[in-house]
C-alpha cells in the first residue's frame, strides 16, 4: 500500500508505507542503539568504580582520614640551663598566647579587629597581623600574641564558641632568673629563621611560638635543650571543630 501526499501545485506524491512491522522494527533499532549507550556508560561507571575502590582506595582512604583527623604538633619544654650549685640559669614559666588558623577563619580581618580591641593591640599590630594572615599557609597557625595576661586569656577563652579559627593556648616561654648577669654567656632564643629551617627541616620549627638558641649556651647545647615534641590527635567536622580527643603523646 501507497501513501500519497498532496503537494501545493495540486500534485500527489508517493511516501513511505508506515504500518505497524515498519515501527516495530524502527523502534527495536533505536532500543538497541540506547541499550548499547546504556550499557558502555555503566560498564564505564563501573570499571571507574572499581578502579577508585581497589587501585586508589590507598590514597582516598588516607585523605579520608586526614579530612577527619587534625594531627597538630605540641613543642616540648625547654630544657633548664643549672649553675654547678644547681641554681637555674635559664628556665621556663607559664605563658598565655592565642593563635590564629587562617583556613577557619570566615571573615579574617572582622575577626582579628575583635581580637585587637580585646587585648588592647595597636592598629599597626593589627595590619601586620591581617598582611600574616594573608600571606600564610592556610593551616599553619598564625601567632596573635604572647605574654598575655590570665584576665586576657579567659576573656577570649569564654568566647570561642563565636570565634572559629582562634585558638588561645597555655604554654611556656623562657625566663632568665639572673637578667643580663650572664647575659652573655647563656645568650638568647627566638623564632627560627627562614635559613636556620632550610638547614634543619624540622616542622617543629615552625610551629607558632617555638623559639631556638640564638648565641651562647643556648645555641650551643640547642639539640639537647630542645627535647622531643609531642603530637595531639583530634577528630574534627567538616568546619575544622573539634569534636573530641583521639590520642595525645607526649
């Protein structure tokens, strides 16, 4: 059977014959074409699958952790310098500090403005803070402050549910019982310089607050006065809070 089709000057032109085999047919050829489609994109998705959970299951498993584990460094004390009668020449006391983590900040130069007007820093203090923020790693912690007083370092305490990235902590800085007698002999510590870290590679050197001997004793004796650092494991939330303590080595 003929379809005609009726043209605009009047004449008729013969179509396709369409009856219900010819659709039949039609239709089990695109089935087939999408089927096959169908098919090598999940034996595609699959093979990919596969692939991530054998082959890289290593390497995700590890980033997997490191996303829900924080693995943060704790310096040691100092080791004391005693004269021969036992009488300490250098050693430490209690220090109250507050750090900062620029990657939890949400709004850095709002928060360390707050910071300032609680501690009392100059505004240069605090554009010089705002440049270090800018500038640093974002999980290496940035050092805000030391020295602080106990009336300081509660009021920042109390407020840490509003302030994420701030980290106020309770350590140790060095004290020097005879002042500028000895000066001279025992020397000095300080931060570690960008050269001092390129000839020891040590991330404690690093870390915010960890100072080494710069002159005399202090750097004389430095690898036996610095000690061993400790390690603190925390399980925290995709927003970096921590949720509880996982292990802690001295």
């Amino acid at each position: 059977m003929k379809r005609f089709f009726k043209l605009r000057n009047g004449a008729r032109r013969a179509g396709p014959v369409v009856n219900a085999s010819t659709l039949r047919n039609t239709f089990d050829r695109r089935t087939v074409v999408i089927g096959g489609i169908q098919a090598s994109v999940a034996i595609l998705l699959a093979g990919r699958m596969g692939y991530l959970a054998i082959a890289e299951n290593e390497k995700y498993r590890l980033e997997s952790e490191s996303n829900r584990v924080n693995l943060t460094l704790i310096p040691p004390r100092r080791g004391w310098i005693l004269d021969r009668n036992g009488a300490p020449l250098a050693s430490n006391r209690a220090d109250f500090r507050v750090d900062v983590i620029p990657d939890r900040l949400s709004d850095p130069d709002k928060m360390l403005s707050e910071i300032g007007d609680l501690l009392d820093l100059e505004p240069d203090r605090i554009t010089d803070l705002k440049t270090k923020v800018e500038t640093a790693r974002g999980f290496a912690p940035v050092e805000v402050a030391s020295g602080l007083r106990y009336e300081q370092f509660a009021a920042l305490s109390v407020r840490l549910p509003d302030m994420q990235g701030v980290v106020p902590q309770r350590g140790f800085s060095r004290f020097y019982p005879t002042a500028s007698s000895v000066g001279h002999l025992i020397g000095y510590v300080g931060p570690a310089s960008a050269e001092e870290y390129e000839e020891d590679r040590n991330p404690i050197l690093i870390t915010p607050g960890y100072k080494i001997g710069k002159d005399g004793l202090e750097k004389q004796f430095e690898q036996g006065l610095r000690g061993t650092p400790g390690a603190r494991r925390v399980e925290v939330t995709a927003g970096r809070r921590i949720v509880r303590d996982l292990e802690t080595r001295d």
